[in-house]
C-alpha cells in the first residue's frame, strides 16, 4: 500500500453500493432518453433480445421498449461483440469506438482457436469475410461455409470466430428489436452505420485527420441515418491536448471524440481489411476519455474494476496519466479507488429501492470485487451452470432472482422479505409489468426461498 492510498478516505461497501446505484440510475429512475441512457452506461449486456429493454425499465422514467426498438431500427444503436467478449447494446458512436479499443482482448481470444487456423492468412481471411458481410449480411452458418470453402481443412467454428475477432461485426436488424424476432445476420459495423474507410493516421500526426463530411459520415444507399451526436451539444474535440474535464452529471462526461471524426479509430486504408488501428497516441486520448466515462457509470472503482469491466489489461497507465485529475479512496482491504472529484457519492443510509434486472446486468459485472452489490453469502447464486437467472435488489444488493411464467412473476428470494419490503417489490414488479407488458395482465408472486447451493 503506498503512503497516498494509505492516508485516502475510506468508502465502505454500503457507500460504494449507493454511488455505484446512484451512477446505474438505480437510486432514483432517471428522466434521460434511451439514447442518453445507454451512452452514460457505455452499453447494456445484451446477450439475449430482451436484457437491454429491462435493463432501461429499471432505470428511466417514461421509457417505452418502442424507443429503444425504434433507435436500433434507425441504426443510432447497435448490437456488436465488445467488452468481455460478450454482446453489448451501445450507441453507434460508442461502438465505432469501443469495439477497435477492445481489439487487444479479441487477439488474445482468437490465440485460443489458434490449432484450428493452422495455415490461414487471418488478413486474407478478414478481406474475404468483409466482402462477404458487406455484400449481404450473413449469418454465421453461412459465413462458415464460405470460409471453409477456401480454408478446407480449417475447423469451421475457429474460421468464423476468426472473422469476428478480426472484424467489427454488428447484429443486423430486425434481430434485437422488442417484439420482433430474427436470425443473427452480420454485416461490419462501417458498413451498417455508414463510414467510410479511410487511411489510418501517420505516426507523426498530432491526431487522427478526418476525410468525413463535417455533417456526418456518409450514409449508406440503403439508410438516412442522421449524423451521430453524443449529446445536445455534441462531442468535444480531442484535437486541443488540454481536454476538458468531463462532466458527471447524468449524460456521463464528455466524449473527447472530433464531432468530425466519429469512429474514434480511422479504419484502414484498405476497406476490404481488418478492424481498425488505432494510432497510439490516439489510442491513449480514447482510453482516458473511457476510463473517466467508466467512473461516471461504475465508480469508485480500482485499476482491476475496470479491467474486469473491459476484459483488458494494463490500464494502470492510463489511470496514473489521470491520477492528478481524479480523487483518490480506499475500500475497507485498502484497495486504491478512483473517482471523479465531483461525482455524487451519496450517504450509505439513503433509501434504495428494489429493482427488477435482466440476466448478465452490467451492475453486477463490472468489478472485481463484486461485494458492493452481490453480497458473499449470495456469490455464485444468480446462475446454475450456463443458465444466468433475472436477479432482484433489496435495499440496493443482490437479493433474489426472478422469471415470467406464463402470466405470472415469480419472485424467489435468498431470504426472508420483510412484509414492507415485500409490498415494494409487489409495487416494483408491477411497475416493470406496466412498462414493458402494457394491457397486460400478471400476477407475482414469492416463489420458495432459493437454497445456497453447496459448493
């Protein structure tokens, strides 16, 4: 423990429960759009079609599925492989420039299938892949047998792993869209958001050199998507080395993204090739403008918070970089954590009301140490196997988990509710039901109490 961690303030785990609630708009549900919501909480866990829209129910006030539905349909998000190698729902600027920081965890993956890509050329493999996506979307049935086709001897499943590991792959619409169903069809995220390729910058440029329209990216022949903004004023620009403070109000910081310059990363020159390239210097600017949105939606948090969070390593860097800028605290084991200096950080005592959260919440994801919201006792019983369960809060930790069955909500508790903190779950549950299932009538109720499996 060095002398500065030693002498921080310490944030016990009912505090760091309140501050992390309060930056999840879990506290009190938020009056942000869905857009703004799903920025500030640098994408949503969307494994399965249906997490995103809880997700955002228990967290806006006024939301209806429609909005987010209508967001992915008009392309302002999307669904796209990111942080721990898992399916994410993020703002098309988010995943323009999220998923090439993410890169060095998809080369650490793709090592992994490496027995079965013996003699692949992955940049050819990438090239073919990229036409293949770009001429029509395909599933990854399809893009197998089209691989496999030129790599014979290959194994398939590596093939098309290789591809996505090696290429921004988004999930097409109507996949993800509340009440719709549809395959998984891929298509690069350039193509689907429209962005040109354009030349990767030199090593001895001062930033990234946009070729793009000042109004926005280029929209595809089939799209008019309007250009992106990341908020009423749109993103600050990196181009000035003495980026602004973010803000940690509820739209999260500031993007130090060039309005002119979406992607974040310049893809490269070459539109049939791989994800893009960030040039180092730029690579930094982006890892400390998301390390500081990191802490508006998760913090406090630790150097290994965040690369829980983004399946990375090595960011200590970045955060010593920012060390002067932020404040610094330790937990109740003297670990080091980092915050915005003028983040809410709300009193332990204040009320947190139960919430009803999808399976794979980031809430629960997205630190090392877990124990600020999943209490010990509760570790390991939110899934069975590969079978992860809804999960519910009481009082702001993990308290229980929950499904729909059939036209009931069937809440099954790790222990005893009080009759007043069963009332509000009732009146939780029903305010859930009301937004997601409107007209629809359901019934909930308290399952048996969910046993501690033996470990």
């Amino acid at each position: 423990m060095t002398k500065t961690t030693a002498s921080a303030p310490v944030l016990g785990t009912r505090a760091l429960n309140r501050a992390t609630l309060d930056r999840q708009l879990l506290l009190r549900r938020s009056g942000l759009s869905a857009k703004a919501a799903v920025g500030h909480l640098l994408g949503l866990q969307a494994q399965n079609v249906k997490p995103p829209y809880y997700a955002l129910a228990a967290r806006l006030d006024g939301f209806a599925p429609e909005e987010l539905s209508a967001l992915m349909a008009d392309r302002e998000v999307v669904r796209i492989v990111t942080m721990r190698s898992t399916i994410h729902t993020h703002t098309a600027e988010d995943c323009l420039t999220l998923r090439p920081l993410v890169q060095p965890a998809r080369d650490r993956e793709l090592t992994q299938f490496r027995k079965g890509l013996q003699g692949v050329d992955l940049d050819r493999l990438a090239a073919l892949a990229r036409g293949l996506v770009e001429t029509e979307p395909r599933t990854m049935k399809e893009l197998r047998e089209a691989l496999l086709a030129e790599w014979p001897d290959a194994d398939p499943q590596a093939l098309a792993i290789a591809a996505r590991c090696k290429l921004p792959l988004v999930q097409v619409t109507p996949r993800g869209l509340w009440g719709r169903s549809g395959q998984v069809a891929l298509t690069t995220a350039e193509h689907w958001l429209g962005v040109p390729a354009r030349p990767a910058p030199t090593a001895d440029s001062a930033g990234p050199t946009s070729t793009a329209d000042p109004a926005g990216p280029a929209s595809t022949a089939d799209s008019a998507r309007p250009a992106p903004t990341t908020g009423p004023a749109g993103p600050a620009s990196t181009a000035d080395s003495a980026r602004p403070a973010p803000t940690t109000g509820p739209a999260g910081p500031a993007s130090t993204a060039d309005p002119a310059d979406p992607v974040g990363f310049a893809p490269n020159a070459d539109p049939a090739g791989s994800a893009p390239t960030p040039h180092p210097a730029h690579r930094a600017a982006i890892l400390d403008a998301t390390v500081l949105r990191y802490l508006a939606a998760f913090g406090p948090a630790s150097v290994k918070d965040m690369q829980t969070w983004a399946g990375l390593t090595r960011l200590r860097e970045a955060f010593e970089r920012l060390r002067p800028e932020l404040r610094v605290f330790r937990d109740d084991n003297g670990v080091e954590l980092f915050d915005l200096p003028d983040a809410s950080r709300p009193a332990e005592d204040t009320p947190a009301p139960p919430r009803f959260l999808p399976e794979f919440d980031n809430l629960l994801l997205s630190h090392a140490d877990r124990t600020r919201v999943v209490p010990k006792e509760h570790w390991g019983r939110s899934w069975q196997g590969n079978q992860a369960y809804c999960t519910l809060l009481v009082d702001g930790f993990l308290a229980g988990v929950w499904k729909l069955d059939g036209d009931t909500v069937v809440v099954e508790p790790f222990g005893r509710l009080t009759r007043a903190q069963r009332q509000e779950v009732e009146e939780e549950g029903q305010r859930m039901l009301a937004t997601l299932h409107p007209g629809t009538s359901f019934d909930i109720r308290f399952g048996t109490v969910v046993q501690k499996q033996p470990q």
